[in-house]
C-alpha cells in the first residue's frame, strides 16, 4: 500500500494500475486454484477469489475463512458428518466429508492466499 502511495504521490499512473493488476491477479489465482484443489464449491471459490485481495492486506482477515463459511451455506454438513469427521478415522474424510471439506476448503484457500500475496509481492518488487 506504501508502494502504491508512493506511485500515487509522483503521478506514476501506469505503475500503480501495472501493480494492482498483479496484486489482484495474483491474489485471485492464488486461492480460486487452492480453494478448487480443496474441492470447493463454485461459490466458495469465486468468495475465495473476490475476497483474497481484500483479506491479504488485513491480518485480522484470511480468505479461507470467507470461503470456508460460503462452502458450510452451501454444502451444510449435517449432525452425522459431524460425528463421522470427529472419528478421524482417515485422511479421505477431508475430502468425502462435508465437515471435513469445509476444514480443507478454509485451509487450502489461506494457504493459497498467502501464496498468491508472496507471488504478487516478488513481482512487484522486481519491477521497481
């Protein structure tokens, strides 16, 4: 945001929208792809991309919790799958379980998240 500041303060139009389109872009990418590698719902994945950018900049914010809250509206997981997930009997429960997607949805997408904001950073910063 400073570095945007600073393009702002010198009339450097071109650089911020070069640098925003990567902030975003990669933003977006970054946990659209972690949230459909989880499995997520369409929904959930577009809530992933929209709110990535926006939560990268917050560190009170993650992106998966977005994601994650519009996979449980979704695909609510019932008093039954509840109880199954809580066995832990495998790691496929992750996958097969619609509590357990839920925990991957939100996970994989911050993880998605924070990559795509790394990613986005490294080009930034290459192109100073």
């Amino acid at each position: 945001m400073g570095l945007l500041g600073w393009f702002a303060y010198n009339g450097d139009l071109a650089s911020i929208k070069e640098n925003g389109i990567y902030w975003f872009a990669g933003n977006f990418i970054g946990a659209a792809l972690f949230c459909l590698l989880a499995g997520g719902h369409p929904i959930a994945i577009l809530v992933a991309a929209l709110a990535s950018p926006i939560t990268s900049l917050n560190p009170a914010l993650a992106a998966g919790w977005f994601a994650g809250y519009a996979q449980m509206k979704v695909k609510e997981p019932t008093g039954e799958d509840l109880a199954e997930f809580l066995k832990l009997d495998s790691a496929k429960l992750f996958w097969s379980n619609r509590a357990g997607r839920i925990l991957l949805v939100t996970a994989l997408t911050n993880l998605g998240s924070m990559a795509g904001a790394w990613i986005s950073m490294a080009l930034i910063a290459t192109g100073l």
